[in-house]
C-alpha cells in the first residue's frame, strides 16, 4: 500500500469517526462547539481526547480536551487534581460558558455528566 492510499485510508477513517461523534451529539440534545459563539452559555456532547494536570495561574487545575467531531474545547477544573470517571476516551455532557484562551476556547470549571 502506498502513501498516498494510507493517507486516504486515515482520513476517511477519520471523518467517519468525526461523523459518529457529530451524531452523537445532535442525539444528546447538543449543539456543535463550532457553533458555539465566544462567551455564550454552551451544552456540549464529545468524547474526551485528553486529560492532564497542569497549574493555570499558579492554581492546580485538570484540563481535559473535549472533541465532538466539528471541533474541540478545553474543560478546565481549577483547584482540582482529579475527578473520577474523567478520563480519556469517556464520552461526557458539559455546560458552561464558553470563552477564549489565545485560540483555544475553553470553558472553566463546567457542569458534566458522564455517559454510561
């Protein structure tokens, strides 16, 4: 198989995978995030790509990067080291506000609820 046909072959798989998760989220009641304007109180469906602890501040914070097919936000949980059942690859329902860090949006210490 060449290169050409692997680079095919990842993509496609990738916009199906992109495609689930966008249904996904229409069928947990939720807009996409890029649809989201900047500082606009959002309710978002994904599934968690990342989670990693790293001071924001001088705070101790866990961040988890929330992807739902269109895009991606950064959940932000300042003061916390770890809250269990957060972990990569966890499909999650947040709401906040969502803002702007740089180019990243972001949404700081959100509401969630876990899918089974």
């Amino acid at each position: 198989m060449g290169r050409f046909s692997r680079t095919l072959e990842r993509l496609s798989t990738e916009n199906q995978e992109a495609g689930e998760l966008k249904n996904d989220a229409a069928r947990a009641g939720c807009q996409l995030i890029s649809s989201q304007a900047d500082r606009c109180m959002a309710t978002i469906h994904g599934v968690l790509r990342s989670v990693t602890l790293r001071p924001v501040d001088g705070v101790t914070a866990l961040e988890a990067e929330l992807y739902d097919g269109s895009d991606s936000v950064t959940l932000i949980w300042l003061g916390r080291r770890k809250i269990e059942g957060i972990s990569a690859g966890r499909q999650l329902t947040a709401h906040g506000r969502i803002g702007m860090r740089g180019t990243t949006r972001i949404i700081y210490n959100p509401r969630y609820e876990l899918d089974a």
